[in-house]
C-alpha cells in the first residue's frame, strides 16, 4: 500500500467513527469511540506467526491451576484484538453498546450504579452485570461462566451477549460484516489468527484471550499474603503490620466460624486463597422463593436459588450487589447475612456451620467486616491502561 492511500484509508476510518457517533440511539457509553485505526502490515508475504503472551502470575496465585482451551492459546496479537473487540461497539444491533458498555474497567468490569444493566436500545436486562477479573482461574471442567452456568468456557460466553434481546440484540453475520468492513480488522484477525476472513469463532476467541489477561491481584491483602510468602526472616510478618487494628478484626469476623463465617465460599480460613471464591454454585439464602439460578441450566431441583460465588475482591468498585443488584451498600450486605438468610430447604448448609443460619453480629462486628472487606481492594487494576480502550 502507497503512503497516499493509507492516509486516504486512514481518512476514511476517522470518518467512518465520526459518522458512527452522530447516530445516537437511547443508549450511550461515556467512552469515547474506540478507535479501529491499525497500522498496516509491514513488508510483503504472510505475516509471522502471533507471538505466545506471558501471563504475568503473582507468586501468591501461582498455585492455582488453569485451564485454556487447546485450540485458543492466548497471543499477544490475540489479545490486543480482544481488547479492541471488548470495546467494540460495532458488535450491537446500533452500535452504541460495547462489551465494555456493561462491564466497565473503572469499575472491576462491572456496570457501577446499576442493579441490571441496560441493553443497546436501553431496555433493562435480568440480571446484575458481573464483574469481570481472574476468570483465566475461573474455568474449571464443572464450573463456568453466568450467575447460573449458562456457558462453560469464556469462548463460548461471549457469543450470547451479542444476540441476547436484552443486551446487544445484533445478529453474527451483521457483526462479522461490519467488522470485515472496518478498516483495520481483516489485519489485527490475520495477525492473531492467520486469515484475514472474520467469523464469530475467531471473535469470540480474541475475547476470551483478552478477559483472560484482566488479573486482579495487588491489594493491601495481596501485599501481606505476598510478605508471608516471601518472608524468610525468624519474624513473619503479621496481619497487624499491614492492616489497621479495626481491619484486621474484620478479618477475625471473616474467618470465625462462630462468627461470619464467610471463607467457607469466599475463601480459605488459612489466607491461601486469593482469588476470595471457590467459583462455586452456592444458595446464600437470600429468598424464601429464590430466582431458579443454577436450575435454569442444570434442571435439577436441588439447584434452585444457586448462584455463583462472586469474588470478595474490588468490591469498593461494582456495586450493587448480588445476582439481581438488591443491595447497594456492602452495609446492607453484611445486615443480610447477620439476620437476613432464609431458612429454606435448598440453602447451603454452609450457611449454618455455627449452629444458626445467621451470623447474629454486633454493631461493631458488622462495621469491621466491613472494613476487612474493603481491604481488598485492587486500584492498579482499574486504573491499569493495558484494560482501558
Ligand atoms: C447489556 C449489558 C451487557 C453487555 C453488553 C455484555 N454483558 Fe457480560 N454480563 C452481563 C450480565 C447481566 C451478566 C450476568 C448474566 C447472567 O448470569 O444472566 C454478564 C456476565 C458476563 C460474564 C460472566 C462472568 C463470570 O464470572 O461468570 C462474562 C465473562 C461477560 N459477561 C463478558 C461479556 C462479553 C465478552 C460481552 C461482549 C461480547 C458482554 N459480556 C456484554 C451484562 C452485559
Ligand atoms: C454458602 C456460601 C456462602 C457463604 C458462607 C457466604 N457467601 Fe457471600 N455469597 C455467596 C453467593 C452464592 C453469593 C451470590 C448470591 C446471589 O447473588 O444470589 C454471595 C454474594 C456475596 C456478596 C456480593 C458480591 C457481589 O459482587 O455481588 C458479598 C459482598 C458477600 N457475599 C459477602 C459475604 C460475607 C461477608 C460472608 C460472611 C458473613 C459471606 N458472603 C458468606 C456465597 C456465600
């Protein structure tokens, strides 16, 4: 290609955003447009193959093992075209809604302030839109994605939002169309995947790569798990030494079972769990008559209620709470479990370990829980530019 027609192609592109963005429909996303713009391929020939991508493991998450499947190993090529695709508001039926429309990285990839999400023509959605970190750890062969399982690999979750009435409501041959139309695209595919002929598989593919790369693992109780793990000295260090006096009695709550007694599903009671969920189905015995859940997917009555153990971590960023967003304040949350849990056939025995279904706390208990759970916090991974547009 001659200088003279990549600046035309260029040209066009810009225009092509500028003309995009004047269309607007009921739904808007604060960020800008994501820019499609790419250089084009260096010298003649096939392009070189995609370079593997290292994943960056925190010394304290290396013991836990993965699983990506064999025929989509994570690239860098991959993944810089997943993020361009996760912000890719050309995969909705206006273009106005992006992946990360809904799953925001100022806000852990959850969609801050709302209970449900809204779609591409702003018609709200069913559930509360999920936080998005350290799901590359998340895919087990009996675990999955979706508040109820509905999809069993990142891969194969990322082609519903696209299609879902309520979400993005654009169909895959109109995507694929429009992105094998966008300057830029045939090449960012040729780069990761070797052809430069789009389809829905190699889209979802580059997706999931990116969302694999969104780890989330430097918090005040990261850097003391780290300290303990690094620690050779004859004085390990304490959790005082990290955490003010009132945090590290949340932890206390956190982790007695007499009390909280929460690390059973968020947790290890011996700090070796970082990741703060077994990424398990679990009934917390919000409601009497609970919302089917896992039963949805699995036709198993015994499933009725279950929902997936969200993670402790980021908390400070994703409110509102809970599957369907009831609870605004992490306040409200620790009320719940101190004298809200339902007492019903398909709640989770764990939830009863200390003899009562609720946990029966004091002011002052509910308070540090709250403090401990804040402690979990992870501002380098919203404020990382590597997951930003
Ligand atoms: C309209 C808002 C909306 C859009 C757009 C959207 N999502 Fe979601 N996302 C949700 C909601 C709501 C859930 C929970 C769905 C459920 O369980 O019913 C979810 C769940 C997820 C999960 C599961 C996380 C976990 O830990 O199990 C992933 C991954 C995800 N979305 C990725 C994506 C990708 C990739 C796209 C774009 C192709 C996308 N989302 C578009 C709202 C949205
Ligand atoms: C039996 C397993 C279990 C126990 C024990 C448990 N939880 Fe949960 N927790 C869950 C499940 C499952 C959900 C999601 C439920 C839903 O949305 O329907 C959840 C949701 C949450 C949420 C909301 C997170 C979000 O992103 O929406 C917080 C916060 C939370 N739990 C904190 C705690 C605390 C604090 C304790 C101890 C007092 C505790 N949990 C005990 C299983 C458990």
């Amino acid at each position: 290609m001659s200088l003279r027609s990549n600046k035309i192609t260029w040209l066009l592109a810009a225009l092509l955003v500028l003309a995009s963005s004047a269309f607007n429909g009921c739904r808007e996303d604060d960020e800008d447009q994501v820019e499609v713009l790419t250089p084009p391929p260096t010298g003649p020939g096939t392009p070189p193959p995609p370079s593997p991508y290292a994943f960056d493991i925190p010394k304290h998450l290396a013991a836990f093992s993965y699983n990506i499947p064999a025929d989509n190993p994570t690239t860098v090529e991959g993944v810089m075209l997943g993020k361009r695709l996760f912000f890719e508001r050309r995969l909705s039926i206006n273009n106005q809604l992006s992946c990360g429309g809904c799953h925001r990285p100022e806000a852990a990839f959850a969609d801050p302030g709302m209970a449900v999400s809204l779609g591409a023509q702003g018609q709200q959605g069913e559930r509360n839109a999920m936080a998005i970190f350290n799901v590359l750890w998340s895919q087990k062969p009996t675990l999955g994605f979706n508040w109820n399982r509905s999809a069993t690999t990142l891969e194969e979750q990322a082609f519903d939002p696209v299609t879902h009435p309520l979400e993005m409501m654009e169909t895959w041959p109109n995507v694929v169309n429009k992105l094998q139309n966008t300057p830029g695209y045939p090449q960012m595919f040729e780069r990761a995947f070797g052809t430069a002929t789009i389809d829905s598989n190699l889209v979802v593919k580059a997706i999931a790569q990116f969302e694999r790369t969104l780890i989330s693992a430097n918090s005040k109780m990261d850097n003391y798990m780290l300290a303990v793990l690094n620690d050779t000295s004859q004085n390990p260090p304490t959790l005082n030494d990290y955490l003010t006096p009132q945090e590290a009695r949340g932890f206390n709550v956190y982790v007695s079972t007499a009390k909280g007694d929460c690390f059973h599903c968020h947790g290890n009671v011996n700090l070796n769990n970082p990741l703060w969920t077994d990424f398990d189905f679990r009934n917390n015995g919000l409601d009497v008559n609970p919302d089917s859940g896992l039963a949805s997917t699995t036709k198993n009555p015994a499933d009725l209620g279950k929902f997936k153990t969200p993670s402790l971590r980021n908390l400070v960023f994703t409110a509102p709470y809970m599957h369907d967003g009831r609870f605004q304040t992490l306040e409200e949350v620790v009320e719940f479990y101190s004298t809200g849990v339902k007492d019903t056939p398909f709640t989770d025995p764990l939830m009863a370990d200390r003899g009562t279904l609720n946990a029966n706390l004091t002011t002052q208990e509910k308070a540090d829980l709250v403090a401990f759970l804040k402690t979990i916090t992870d501002s380098t991974f919203v404020n990382n530019p590597a997951f930003r547009p």
